[in-house]
C-alpha cells in the first residue's frame, strides 16, 4: 500500500469561550492517500473548517499529529514548525474556497503563473492547466470579466499548476448554481484523480460529498454530544 499523504492521529481542538473551554474536534484520526478523497461533512460549526484550518497549520492542534506529504507535526507550536507548514502551504497544499479569491490585477494566465511560480514550478504549463479545466479562452481576461464558474475554474488551475500533494477545498462550489457547480466539481475530480493528489473536501452539499471516495461526518463524532 502506498504511504498515506496525508495522516492525522488523535486529533483535538476546543476553543476558549468567556471561561469555558469548548471542544470542537476529539480525539480524530484518518488517512487520505494519493490519488484518494475524503468529504468532510456535518452541521454548520461542527469543525469541518477548523479541521481544514488545522490541516494547513493555521491552526495549532490541542492534542494529536498531523502528518502532510512525510512532515509530521504536533500540538507544540515553534518557529520550526511555523516555517515548516509555510513551506508546504507554498509548494504542496493547494487551498481552495468558495470563492475564487483571485488577483483582481492579474489575468487568469498571470494569476495561475504566480501561483506556479511561488510553488517552484517552471513556467510554461499555465496555459495548459487551464485549458484542461476549460478556462483555454478567457487566459487573457481579468477576474472581473469571468463568471463565478470561469473564475472557480481559474482557482483550480492554480492549485494544479502547483502540482500539490493534497487539495483542501472548503465549500469550493458553494457559490456557483447547480448545473455550474457540477461541471466545476467534475473539474476537480477529474485532475484530482489524474494527477494523484489527496483531496480533503469539506462541504453541506451531499450530493457533491458522495463523489469523494471516503466521508467523515463530524456531526456523528461531536465531543458536545450535539446533532
Ligand atoms: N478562532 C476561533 N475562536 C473561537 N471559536 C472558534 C474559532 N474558530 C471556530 N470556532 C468555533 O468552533 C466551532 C466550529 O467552527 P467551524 O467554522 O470549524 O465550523 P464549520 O463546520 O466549518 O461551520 P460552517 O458549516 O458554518 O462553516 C464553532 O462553534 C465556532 O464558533
């Protein structure tokens, strides 16, 4: 079996409210391999962004290791650590939200070049990478001349042009209408799939979940007890 990409192990995080301490993930463990994908689902706060946040670094875990493309990491924060999760979130996390969150000064092909760029990647494969996501004849336009589902489509062509080792999207077709959010979606999986990165997913959207190769309902292993 092929080493995992990404492996977490007795995973928890609470946050302080007023005098309280209120605990959001417990005691979570999972693994996604190349090529896999994970939908994270459950009711609205039950942690599925404080995981994603958790899984990229900007969020230090109570308890528990998180390991990402062979760098593992535990609930002690150190300037070594911090610099360690920058490093893979600049070349091997790609993160993807529900909005596209481009630059607004740059066109699409310049968006997803700086993206390469800043990755490591040599120049040259921007234009393809948005082809195959089907953006090839708005390379020249900027974000404010694209459709939400063009400019969707542009942010993952710069996750790709990174050529990452895990993709974590949050709710990345939340703001596109059915018919769009499905084209943008088998967008996804389709250069998820070929590519063979791990995807940790994080979405309400069921029907959108039930394509990813594993689900994790956070709603079933709330620590509060709550459904
Ligand atoms: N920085 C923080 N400080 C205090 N509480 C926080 C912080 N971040 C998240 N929380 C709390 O943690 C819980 C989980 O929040 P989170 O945003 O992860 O939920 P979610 O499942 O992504 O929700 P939604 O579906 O509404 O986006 C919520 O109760 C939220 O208020």
């Amino acid at each position: 079996m092929s080493k995992p990409v990404l492996a977490v192990e007795g995973l928890s995080k609470g946050f302080t409210s007023g005098e309280q301490r209120v605990a959001v993930l417990s005691d979570l463990s999972l693994s996604v391999g190349p090529g896999e994908s994970l939908a994270v689902i459950g009711r609205s706060g039950s942690g599925k962004s404080t995981l994603l946040n958790l899984l990229c670094g900007l969020e230090i875990p109570d308890e528990g290791t998180i390991t990402v493309a062979g760098e593992s990491f535990d609930g002690a924060g150190s300037s070594d650590a911090d610099a360690r999760w920058a490093e893979l979130r600049r070349r091997s996390i790609g993160v993807v939200f529900q909005d596209a969150n481009l630059m607004p000064a740059l066109s699409l092909l310049e968006n997803v070049r700086l993206r390469g760029h800043l990755a490591g990647q040599a120049v040259g494969g921007e234009r393809g990478w948005l082809e195959r996501l089907g953006v090839g004849a708005e390379v020249d336009r900027y974000p404010d001349k694209v459709s939400g589902g063009q400019a969707q489509r542009a942010a993952l062509a710069m996750v790709f042009a990174m050529t990452p080792a895990l993709i974590l999207a949050d709710e990345p077709t939340g703001s596109l209408d059915r018919h769009t959010a499905d084209d943008v979606a088998d967008c996804l999986f389709d250069m998820q799939r070929t590519t063979g990165c791990a995807l940790v997913l994080a979405t309400h959207d069921r029907e959108l979940a039930a394509r990813c190769d594993h689900l994790l309902d956070l709603s079933a292993l709330d620590p509060m007890g709550r459904e």
